[in-house]
C-alpha cells in the first residue's frame, strides 16, 4: 500500500518536474501600455525577439493604450498567472500610484517580478526654429514668456509628464501644458510647429535631433550620452536635480508559478536578452542603458518600483495633478 502511494507521489513529482521544464511550450504575450511605435513599444520589441530566440517560442507585443498605461497594466493583472501573459512598462508604474485615483489594480501587489529591462535619459527639445539656442535661454525664454509658451506631453503618468513636471518645478515657472494620447502626436504637432517644446525618450527623439528636425537642449542622464555627444547632461549645467531616467520593468500576473517554471525561466531569458549584440547596439545607439544581470531580477525590479514610488508620490502631490 505505502509503495503504492510513494510511486504515485513521485509519478506526479516527475510529471512537475517535466512540466517545468517544458515551460514556454506556446507563444508569450507582452503586453506594452502605449501605442505601436513609442518608445517603449521599440524596447519591448527588441527585447521580445531576443527573448523569444532563447524560449524557442514566439514573443508577441500587444499594444493595449489608454489611461497613461494603466488599462495595459490592469489587463496583465487580472490575467492568468501561468506565465504567458506579461506586462513591460516603465516608470509610470510608480508614478500611477499616485496620479490615478481609482487605480483597478494594486500596484504593489497585483503583480510579480521578472526584473529591470533598461534606463532611458529623456532630452528636452523644441520645435526647429523655436528661439532660445541653448539651456540658460531657454529657461530664461520661457520664464519671461509662461504665458504664452506651449509644452507638450504624451498624457497624465507618461514619461514626458513627468519630465515637464520636473522642469517646471527646477525652474519654479508654471506653463501651459498640451496634452496628447501618446508621444506620437505630441511628436508630429512638435515637428509641425504647432507647440513650442516637450521632453521625450532619447529612445523616440534621437533620430529627429540628428536629422535636424527638431532642437534640442539638455539630457536627463548623469553625463553626456554616445548618441547625442553635442547635448549637455544636466549635472554639468548646475541641474542635477533634474536628472533622471524613464526605466522600464518587466511583470507578470501575481500568482504566477515561481521559482519554477515561468518566472525564473523568464528572468534568465531577460538577462540574456539584456547581453545580445543586436539589443546592446539598438539600445546604445538610443541613448539607453541595458539593466545589469543583477539589476534584471524580481528583487532589484520590486526595491526599484518601492523607491520610485517614494520618490515621486511628494512631487505630485505638491503640484496637485490627479486622474480618475
């Protein structure tokens, strides 16, 4: 009877076992928050094909836009935790928390952790023929012309919200602030003249400042990047408080089978996708910065979400900016 039971017990250890290890055996969905082509689109595109070479299944991104990211990240939340369905989103995760007051999800504990992906610098730039040539004009420029100078931003929790929060709050000047759904129309109104000047990813508007198209001004990165060598960081310009960086975070539904089979399974993917040639040049030439092998794991990705959270919630607060 006892052998009976003991080689039932190992018979549904092995199948576990096997389980696991067979994990991803169908294609694995990303769900990205934003619009096709945005920054973060482009970082999870490059990340998934990497990814998807590793897991030997397909990696498909699902752009699921709306509410500065947070219907996307409520989607993942309530999907089944088994491992194929993912969320990448980045640093409105944290900010979300606060600006949204009826938030569908727990920020904190709605998801598990697959780790940290990357950090983008964001570069405050303008329309071409927009008058100030430099940082110091430009913030003088603005200051003397708040009521008529226009700043665009992608929506309420989006990278380039934030930064314009950032700034404003640097220079100690309100301005009249355009919001669009989504970097692209903010982009293409910029390109057109019909605003004067936004932050954006350096991930979105590398190739615009080095076509010429638009101007730009000053980097939130802590020195200069490769990318854009002719553009100031803000720590040298006397501006370290306005130095900082959209990350971007991978999640999975919380419940989702761990350490074995998907979350560990996917963490190892990430670090390795994180080491590819193609990812390291895409992302280098993007002015972004890959997230160390230590630094893509649940536990740096949590302490990280915790501390931004922290971070933000004060500054929010103070300039009262809210979304239902």
């Amino acid at each position: 009877m006892w052998k009976m039971i003991a080689a039932a017990f190992a018979a549904m250890l092995a199948t576990a076992s096997a389980a696991a290890q067979d994990y991803p055996t169908q294609s694995i969905t990303i769900v990205v928050p934003f619009a096709a082509g945005g920054p973060t689109d482009t970082v999870a595109r490059l990340v998934g094909e990497a990814m998807s070479k590793d897991l030997g299944q397909q990696v498909v991104i699902e752009n699921v836009t709306g509410a500065g990211g947070t219907i996307g990240a409520a989607r993942v939340a309530n999907a089944e935790p088994d491992g194929y369905t993912l969320l990448l989103y980045h640093i409105g995760m944290a900010t979300s928390a606060t600006l949204y007051r009826n938030l569908p999800y727990d920020t904190l504990n709605a998801f598990d952790y697959v780790g940290l992906v990357n950090e983008v610098p964001m570069v405050v730039v303008a329309r071409k023929d927009f008058e100030p040539t430099d940082f110091a004009s430009l913030v003088d420029y603005v200051k003397a012309n708040k009521d008529t100078v226009t700043y665009a931003n992608a929506g309420i929790g989006s990278g380039s919200h934030l930064c314009g929060m950032l700034f404003m709050s640097t220079i100690g000047t309100q301005l009249t602030t355009v919001p669009y759904q989504g970097t692209g129309p903010a982009m293409t109104d910029l390109l057109g003249g019909q605003v004067d000047f936004m932050c954006d990813q350096t991930t979105n508007a590398t190739n615009q400042i080095q076509t010429g198209a638009i101007k730009a001004y000053v980097t939130t990165a802590p020195k200069r990047i490769a990318a854009l060598p002719e553009i100031p960081a803000a720590a040298e310009l006397g501006q370290k408080e306005f130095e900082f960086g959209v990350w971007h975070g991978l999640y999975a539904p919380k419940g989702t089978p761990a350490p074995a089979p998907a979350i560990e399974r996917l963490t190892a993917s990430l670090q390795l996708a994180l080491k590819d040639p193609v990812v390291l040049e895409r992302f280098g030439a993007l002015g972004a910065t890959a997230s160390t092998a230590e630094e893509a794991t649940p536990a740096a990705l949590k302490a990280k979400l915790e501390a931004e959270i922290a971070r933000w919630k004060p500054l929010i607060e103070a300039a009262g900016v809210y979304a239902d």
